[in-house]
C-alpha cells in the first residue's frame, strides 16, 4: 500500500474558491481543470485593470490642504488626518459589506441581460443586416461603374487640359 502525505494546497494569487493545487495534481498524475465560473481571484491587488486610478484615489491632501502662512495646531492636523482616514476606510467596509452583496447581484443581472441581448438579438441582427446589404452593395456598385465612371473620367480628360498660368506684376 502507498501512503500519501497531505501538503498544503499552494495559493499564488488568492484563489478563494480554489486553491492552487498543481504540484499535486502532477504528483498524482491529475489533470488540472479550470473553471470559468472560480477564475482566480487576486486579493492583493483588487483593480488589475486600473479602473478606478483617477476617481477614487483620494486622501487627505486631495481634500483639506492648509495654504502656506494658514496653518492650524499640529496636533488638530494630525486628528484630522487621522480622522479622515479612519472614517473613509471604515465607512466604505460598512458600506460595501451592506451594499456590495446586493449591488453585484444587480450588476451581475444586467450583464447578464447586456450579454443575452448582444449575443441573441443584437449581433444577428447586424449579420442579417450586412448579408441582406450585399446583394444592394453589389447593384449600386454596378450601376455606379456603369454610369459614373464614364461620366468622370470625361470631365477629368476635359479638366486635364486647363492650363493655369501665374505671373506677378511689379
């Protein structure tokens, strides 16, 4: 009989769903499958993409800025940094801990809704669209070699001769 030793499962970037298992899953001779669904999530760095790098970057000295020569007590200063700081940090875990459950159902619904819409109706539609324009692409394209291009090509064989000359007087 074999005996396996249990490791810890080896997390790299914070998957919450799954652990990163692949050592071993190769020393059992398993494949490793992903799911679309528990993608890895990265909980150290939350904004991968920068969405919000210029709108909710905020501290203190965004917000309260004592000019030179107008300055309060050091010890004011320091409280209401302090403030702010704490105030901004928790009040946001409070509301995203209220809201943040509620607000990605919802957001996650009309994704869902945007995503059916494109795929079922909206891409189609357009591919409908652009088979039933060709044939008419085709007949204009026709008619427009037929009778414009002739007509142009005279008015720029008649053009061609102009010859404009340009003297200066003193």
């Amino acid at each position: 009989s074999q005996d396996f030793v249990y490791t810890a499962p080896i997390r790299e970037q914070g998957n919450i769903y799954k652990p990163n298992n692949k050592m071993m899953a190769d020393e059992l001779n398993e494949k490793v499958v992903h799911d679309v669904h528990t993608k890895e999530i990265d909980l150290v760095n939350r904004d991968p993409k920068h969405l919000n790098d210029d709108v909710v970057k905020i501290d203190f000295e965004d917000v309260i800025a004592e000019p030179e020569g107008t300055h309060s007590f050091d010890g004011i200063w320091k409280a209401s940094f302090t403030t702010f700081t704490v105030t901004k940090y928790w009040f946001y875990r409070l509301l995203s801990a209220i809201f943040g459950i509620p607000m990605a159902l919802i957001w996650g619904i009309y994704f869902a809704i945007l995503s059916f819409l494109h795929i079922w109706a909206v891409v189609p539609c357009i591919r409908s669209y652009l088979i039933e324009i060709q044939c008419i692409s085709r007949v204009y394209s026709i008619c427009i070699h037929t009778f414009c291009d002739p007509l142009f090509e005279a008015i720029g064989i008649m053009f061609s001769n102009i010859r404009a000359t340009l003297r200066k007087e003193i």
